[in-house]
C-alpha cells in the first residue's frame, strides 16, 4: 500500500478560497471533462430525512482518551482529479487535518445500479465499475470491497459470491457460493478468508478459507461452541449473521457473531480463546483490532449508533463518536490516528478529538430503516503518493 501525503501549501490555500485550479486529471475512457472551480471547503449541512429515529444532537461528543496516537503524517498530496457527481457533495475538508488520498467505496443509492466508487477529497469520481446487469440483484447488504497491492479490487456480492477484478473490470478471479456474505479477506499467502453467514443455520461453516483454486483449506463452525443458551435459542437472518471475519497478526482469527452480540478470537485450530462485546455490543459490524491491543467497531446502538474503541482487557470504552441519524456500517483506524466512517448517506473523516475532518454526504434522503439495502456501504482511503 502506497503511503500518503498532505496537500501542498498553494493547494491548501487555493481550495479553502474557493479559487480556480486548472489541474489535468487522469480518468477512465468514459469520463466527462472535469469542471476545474473548486467549491469553498465548507458548506452547509444537508437536511435530515425525517424518517429518522427521535432526533438527537448533531454535535457527536466523543469521549477524551490517549487514543489513537498518531502513527505517521503525510506531507504531500498530488490529488488525481475526476467528474464530479450531483448525487452527493463534500460538506467539509480541512486539507491540513485529514488524512489525504482517494476513498473508495460501495453506493448502492440508485437501487438498479449498484457500483464501486473511488472519489479524491473533493468527491469528485476518479474510477467506478458497475456491477453487470446479470449480478445486480445481489446487493444487499451491500458489496465489501478491498483494494489489493496489486491495484486489483476484491468484492463480495451477497449471497452470491465473491469476484476480484482488475482496473479495467475484468474478473480475474471468483469464487461462486450462495453461501458468501457480508466480508471477504485476501491473505498474504493468496488465499481469500470469508464470512459464510447468508441465513446460515446450524450446520454451516460461518468461516471459511479457500486458496486461489477454490480448494476449502479452513473452516469454521460456531456450533462447536455455542451450540449452548442462550446462543443456540437465536435466530435472526440466520443462526449467527456472522458479518465479518479477519486473520490478526498473531495468526489467530477474529470473527464477529452479530446475532450474539459478540466478537470472538479464535485460533489456529478454531478454539475460541476470548470473547469480547458481551453485554456491550448491539448488532456490530466491522471489529478491527488495532496495534495497540484494542478494538474498533462500528456498534448498532440505539437510539444512536456510535463508533466505540474498547480495550478487550477490561471491556471499557476508551473513545467513542456518535453518528446520529445514520446506520453506521463501518469504521477504519487511519494511520494519522483518524478515523473514517462509513454511514449509509455519508462519509466521515474525524481527528482523535472528535473533529470532523472530511464530510461527503448523499444528497438523497434514505431512512435508517432502508439503510441497509441502500446508500453506503465500507469505505476505505487509498494513498495517494505524490507524482501519482
């Protein structure tokens, strides 16, 4: 992965003015010339569908903690420029806070024409690939998606199956199985780790590990663990709706049972060496475990969803940001020590202090109700080395 680097100081200054920037852009074949005024940074709010929950404050107040410490800072941003899309706008961009590069993500907004979208900080499209006509239907709960050293991207399409293609669209690898939800992993040894959780039942593996032929080398079942109540009483779109899945440094396996409200740890073998969440989590999505031993996830709290980083030891929250209005569905650690977060109408960027940073949001209204069929869904940043 390349690193990423700030905005030159002349960019900075000519963005936060709103001045004109004539700045060639590289872009797909089927790209439209790229308007080349730049809009103030900030602007104001969109206005909240009123099909939303009870209304709560729009100033999330995360809590004060020595967590996350900047790891790194980019000094230098050569920004690929695109086409600006009239279905969403960048509300705020601090060009000296944020963690510059491209962010690339799934919008299934428009119900007909689910797509991957890699945007720059400004929004504007730089790559998009539609999903071919004959795939489509399969979007819900939305399309994991991983960019790969390569430049490839791995994608998973629910209940469907899990595809990795190259910039220009071309499948250059699928595993097919109806089984196949939620999240999809490559290896660095090449082989793609899965969650298997579409309506899964007793008898299924949540987990599974295939190699690049499509051989299962590894798999997973709960029931050898939690085949016991109140566990085994639960069903909600499956047994477990295991929606996520990732191979930690150590070798072991986190995986996140969300019908249990529950993320466990798991070794070589399967055993289940520590769970974490009981009592806390509501419906998580998209634990990640960070450097310093601590967990990150975007939990389905109500009435409010709220992005917590929990420390796995003692169960406590150690920072939090509160997303009103909005079905969160993911959260990233960026290496700044910011995190983007993905909701289902916007992307956030925030500082440790709860600042936002970068804001894109949907100009559609979506309910939180329809949030999971429609809108967004992950969002990773990609750096941008400068030269790019």
């Amino acid at each position: 992965m390349h690193r990423r680097v700030l905005v030159p100081v002349l960019l900075t200054a000519l963005v936060l003015a709103g001045c004109i920037v004539q700045t060639p852009a590289p872009m797909s074949s089927s790209a439209t010339p790229v308007p080349t005024t730049l809009q103030p940074a900030v602007t104001p709010p969109a206005t909240v569908s009123q099909s939303s929950p009870t209304p709560v404050s729009s100033t999330p107040t995360p809590q004060v903690a020595p967590t996350p410490q900047i790891i790194s800072k980019p000094a230098e941003l050569s920004m690929p420029r695109g086409v600006r899309d009239p279905d969403w706008a960048v509300e705020v961009y601090l060009p000296e806070l944020v963690y510059p590069g491209t962010t690339i993500f799934a919008d299934n907004h428009v119900a007909d024409r689910p797509r991957i979208v890699e945007v720059n900080m400004l929004g504007e499209v730089v790559w998009e690939y539609f999903v071919p006509d004959n795939l489509k239907q399969f979007n819900n709960p939305g399309l994991d998606i991983e960019p790969l050293p390569s430049g490839n991207i791995l994608f998973v399409l629910p209940r469907n199956g899990i595809y990795e293609i190259d910039r220009n669209g071309k499948v250059v690898w699928s595993f097919v199985d109806s089984k196949v939800s939620h999240d999809a992993d490559r290896l660095p040894n090449g082989n793609t780790l899965f969650v298997y959780g579409a309506f899964d039942q007793m008898d299924d593996a949540q987990v599974r590990e295939v190699d690049p032929s499509g051989n299962v080398v590894w798999s997973w079942y709960a029931r050898d663990h939690f085949n016991r109540a109140p566990y085994n009483a639960i069903s909600d779109e499956g047994w477990t709706h295991t929606n996520s899945v990732s191979r930690l440094a150590n070798g072991n396996t986190l995986v996140s049972l969300r019908n249990f409200g529950v993320v466990a740890e798991l070794d070589a073998s399967g055993k289940v060496i520590r769970t974490i969440g009981e009592g806390l989590f509501e419906y998580q999505h998209d634990p990640e475990m960070q450097s310093n031993g601590n967990l990150l996830v975007a939990n389905h709290s109500r009435p409010v969803q709220t992005v917590l980083e929990i420390d796995p030891a003692t169960g406590k929250t150690v920072w939090s940001f509160a997303v009103p209005w909005q079905l969160v569905r993911d959260a990233d650690r960026l290496s700044n020590g910011n995190t983007l977060i993905t909701g289902h109408t916007v992307l956030l960027e925030v500082a440790a202090d709860g600042t936002t940073v970068w804001r894109l949001r949907l100009n559609k209204e979506i309910s939180r109700q329809d949030g999971s069929a429609k809108g967004f869904y992950k969002a990773i940043r990609i750096p941008v080395v400068s030269g790019n």
